[in-house]
C-alpha cells in the first residue's frame, strides 16, 4: 500500500518495515523529507524520512546528495525524493540496537508539500531485536485507567475559544509530527503529569516557571513549559488527566534538551500569547505507558544519565542542611531496595519536597527521569525537577516487588553498590593524562589508577571553624576571613589535606586527598598528625606522619575537576577513595593484560 502524493508520485509506505527486516537491499524508495538541519560542520545533514506510515532520522552524506540538497535549497521544504542510493547498519546506542541510515543521492520529485499522511515514529530496532536491550532491564507496561473528564461544557484557557469534542478533530496531527518546520500545529492528548509552579533565575530576575506534559493517543509524550504571566495564568486551569488541544507555530517550539527532559521528543513547547490551549469534553484514551525499567543494581552501567526505576522505599532521612554553590539547601536522604538486594541512595531536594512525600514509605515507587550520580567512587540517584514519580496501580511488577518486599524483608541480605575500584576499570596513568589533555575525560569524571605514592608536599590547612564550610582562611588585620561565607572570626581549625605524587611504569601526577578520607590514607586522625607536628615542628614533624606512607602501592579512585585560578583554569586529581592492593593479584591481572595484548597483536599480524 502506497501513500498517494501530487503529481502522481506515491510514498513507499512499507520502506521503513522492509528496513526493519532487512529486506531493503537495491530499493529505491520514495519518501518525504520532513524537516532537516547541518549535522557538525555542514559536511553531512540530518534528515526526518518519512514513508507515510513512519517517519526515521538519516543522515545526507557529503557527494551528490548534498550538492542537490543546497542546490534545490531544501533547507526548509518538505520535499518529496526518490533514493538512488543508501547503505544501512546496526548500531549499539544506549545499551539498544538501532538501525543506523545513511543517504548518497536522490532525485527531487516534489520540491515542496503537505506532510503525507500521519506517519509514526520508526523505532529503528531491527525486527529481530525488537525486545532486546542488552543492559536495560525489559520495557514494563504501566497500566493506566482511561481517565475521563465530567462531560461539562470545556472551560476556556487561552484565547477566545469554545470547547472541543473528540469527533471535532480533522486538524489534529500526531505529537510526533511537529517540528520547527510546521507553520502551523494542532495537537490534543490528556496532562499526564504536572509539577508545581518554582521561581528560577533569569537574565530580567526572578521568575515563576512550571512545566507539564501532554500524551497523545499514540503513546507520544511532549514537555510543554509555562513562565512568568503565563505560568500565573495557567497554573490553576491546567489539570493532570483531563484532556487538551494546544495549538501553535514554529515560534512555540525549542529544541527538546535531553538533560532537562526525558520525553525523548525531539521539541518541547514553550506557551506564549499566540498559542492556545483548550481543555475537551472527553477525555483521549491512551495506551498502556511503557518504563525502561533499570534495576537498582545494574545503575552503574548509566552513569551521567537518566533512568526509570521500580523500587521500595526502605527509608526516609531526615532533611539536612547542604552547603552548594548556591548557598545551604536542604536535602533529604531516602533508601531504595528492589529485589535485587540493592540499596540505593536518592537525594531528594528542597524544591522536590512535596513531590516526593513520606507517604512513600514502605512502599513501591515507580520513578520516571531520576539522574544516576557518583560520589567517592559509589552510585547514588538525584531526584530532581525534572523527575516524576508515576502513581503506580495494579501493574504485575509493581505486585511483585511489593509482595517481595513484605515476604523478605526481614531476611534480605543488603548489597550496596560496590565502587568502581576493579583492576578491570583502571587506567595507566600516561593515559589518563592524555584523555584529560584531549577532553576526553569530562569534568566530575572517576577513572581508577593503582600507583605508588611516591612524594608528599603538604598535609593540612586553615580553614573556616562554620559548619562545613571547609573553604581555606586569610589572616588580616588580626582576623581569619572566610571567602566563601563571608564570616570573620579570631580563630580556624585545622583540616587534612595531602598533596601527593602518584607514580606507576608509565608517568606520574599530583593528587590530593581530602578530610576523612585523608585520615584513612595517613592512618591517623587530623588531632594526632597536629600533635605531631607541634611536638617537631612543622618540617619533621610532617616527615614523621608521612615516612612510613611513601614507597606504599594503592588503587585510587580519582575524581578529575577544572577549578578557576587566577584568571585561568587548573587540572585537579581529587582521591575519592583509596584500596589496598593485592599485589598476587594485581600481577596476576597483569599477565593477564599481557596474554591478551599478544593474543590482540599475534590475530592481526603485528
């Protein structure tokens, strides 16, 4: 079946499902270009297909097809094409295989036209693998009720507008279809979620912003955001569950950003004064809503990324004061369990207090967008403002954990999150250096190094007496004055902090080691390496602490940080943890590695 276009010209609707089979092989398919931009310097453009029942991204390869490309100026037509030529792969992306599409050449039929049809999005999973995921654990189904709003005449939001029915619906396009290449949109799914109105920092002040999102009958989600007037305006007409039109342009869309939204739409819409909200008489009915369920467990593959988790909540903290770079916030600590055994640690803070309430105790959570963090080499989770916690109902897992948790709570034997500190992780220390030079290392990125201290600089420091405040003191005027919190004060305490040289085979480089965890290195608490010092002075008394540490082989957990100095910037290797090393093992591990470089060396002829 063919989707019919003008001039004669008829769309391969079955070219994505073929691809999918891998039955695509010497096709020449017709398809729509839905929107396009330059990918990297130009030298390759990314391309929205569709086939007019799904629509996929592809890249234009430089040659031919971009030379027609800038040549026909198709930058924002919605053209129709023959491809001449395409090669296709599978690729692993996030822990997923996905087809992979590459475009030379094509023959413009149509130079501009209407999008063809409703097209979906393609998953892009070849049909073999359609279920699998290789670290993630299965795609859960969350059942939802049919949610239906009382059938009362629809209320107005914005703009002079009358209500809407479900059969007053010929302008409705998929969520998935809009883009900045559409003039004009018109779209309609039920508020699956909501979140209170905050006030954020902006370039003109403060500012009240709250965001929510739309679901239509497809299953596609879209985050729509609401400030200042607007998000006064709304914040009391917009309810989760009841049903919506939003209709707008190109100008209310912005490109989706995936840190601060796990929709996975490309687009998310901001509300201005051209864009118009109406809530419906009936409600859509939607799909059953599906979680990327990641176990407590297996969080470590996802570190620096966002993930769905089904657990029990084990435990609620207290909220305690936390000083950040924004000044003290509260924070409170809860503890996840699922039935892997695994406790993780959630820091919920402030802003999210009333999302995540004590009412979760003891019971299983379903949480949506939640960010996988590490601190001192051990996996923790970050709720958030872009987090969600879904409500859960009569879901099969959701059943399963709960029931696990009341059978074996008593008896559960509790794994926490061992840290990254296998040899299998490590790395020379000529490498780290060089991936930290070529940025290939991110700021607030562990590596592991086992190394040798090999020379010790410094031990301790003045710093400010304020609850962890930490920051180093400056004497003036017969006062120590804080930077950081501005306290001035006639004494100081003493913290440990070691700056040391770490050496192995292939280089070296300096380190430092922080408060406790520098008592634990030198095997001595701050009190007694002051004595020390005071009783011999501070050159003896320093080498007295530090004689029976240098020459000692360690595996290190290190933490690389830019940090400002001076109108400029400076590297940090910051020791989040320290291991003893078993030097059967580790040579062992080392034979090991060699075995496997020959092997690597002796299949390719080197």
């Amino acid at each position: 079946m063919s989707s019919n276009v003008r001039q004669g010209h008829k769309l391969s609707s079955d070219f994505f499902q073929l691809l999918a089979k891998n039955r695509a092989d010497g096709l020449r398919p017709i398809l729509q270009i839905m929107h396009s931009r330059p990918f990297g310097f130009g030298n390759r453009i990314t391309l929205c297909l569709s086939d007019g029942n799904f629509h996929y991204g592809a890249f234009l390869l430089p040659g031919d097809g971009i030379r027609k490309y800038k040549l026909n100026k198709m930058e924002k037509s919605r053209s129709i094409v023959k491809v001449l030529g395409f090669r296709s792969h599978t690729t692993l992306r996030d822990n997923v295989k996905k087809i992979q599409l590459r475009i030379s050449d094509f023959e413009l039929l149509v130079e501009d036209s209407p999008i063809i049809g409703n097209p979906k999005l393609f998953s892009g999973i070849p049909e073999g693998n359609l279920v699998s995921r290789i670290d993630k654990s299965r795609q859960v189904p969350v059942e939802q009720s049919n949610f239906r709003s009382p059938p009362e005449e629809a209320s107005r939001v914005v703009g002079n507008l009358t209500g809407e029915s479900s059969e007053d619906n010929t302008s409705i396009v998929p969520i998935s279809s809009i883009n900045p290449f559409s003039e004009g949109w018109k779209i309609r799914g039920v508020i699956t979620y909501r979140n209170a109105p905050r006030s954020i920092n902006t370039l003109e002040g403060r500012c009240q912003v709250f965001n929510f999102y739309l679901t239509d009958k497809e299953g596609t989600e879209i985050k729509v955001s609401c400030f200042g007037d607007m998000a006064a305006q709304l914040n009391g007409l917009i309810e989760e569950w009841s049903s919506y039109t939003i209709k707008g342009n190109a100008k209310a869309l912005r490109s989706a950003n995936e840190k601060y939204d796990n929709t996975g739409h490309g687009y998310e819409i901001i509300i201005r004064d051209d864009v118009e909200i109406v809530k419906c008489q009936d409600s859509v009915l939607l799909p059953p809503m599906e979680i990327n369920r990641v176990r407590l467990s297996e969080i470590k593959k996802f570190l620096r990324k966002s993930v769905e988790v089904v657990a029990v909540v084990d435990n609620i903290g207290e909220p305690v004061d936390r000083n950040t770079k924004f000044g003290m916030k509260k924070v409170m600590n809860v503890s996840l369990i699922d039935e892997s055994a695994t406790v993780v640690n959630l820091d919920v803070w402030e802003d999210c207090f009333n999302e995540f309430t004590r009412d979760f105790l003891h019971k299983t959570v379903i949480l949506k967008g939640v960010t996988v963090d590490e601190f001192r080499g051990v996996c923790k989770l970050k709720f958030h403002s872009r987090s969600r916690v879904i409500k859960p109902g009569s879901q099969r897992i959701v059943r399963d954990i709960s029931n696990w948790y009341a059978r074996e709570r008593s008896n559960i034997q509790i794994s926490n999150l061992p840290s990254n500190t296998d040899f299998d992780k490590n790395v020379t220390l000529h490498s780290a250096i060089v991936s930290c030079l070529n940025g290939n290392v991110r700021r607030g990125e562990y590596f592991n190094v086992v190394g040798r201290v090999s020379k010790v600089e410094k031990l301790f420091y003045k710093a400010c007496h304020q609850k962890d405040c930490w920051k180093a003191v400056t004497y003036e005027n017969g006062k120590y004055q804080c930077p950081k919190c501005g306290n001035t004060s006639d004494g100081f305490i003493y913290v440990l902090l070691v700056v040391f040289e770490i050496s192995d085979h292939s280089g070296s480089h300096w380190a430092i080691i922080f408060n406790e965890k520098a008592e634990e290195f030198l095997n001595k608490t701050t009190s007694e390496v002051m004595s020390i010092i005071e009783a011999h002075g501070e050159i003896e008394g320093s080498r007295m602490v530090v004689s029976s540490l240098k020459g000692t082989i360690h595996n290190f957990n290190i933490k690389y940080k830019i940090e400002p100095h001076k109108e400029d910037e400076v590297v940090k290797w910051s020791v989040a943890n320290v291991k003893p090393v078993s030097l059967a093992k580790y040579a062992k591990y080392l034979r090991e590695m060699c075995d496997n470089a020959d092997e690597f060396c002796f299949e390719r002829g080197m």
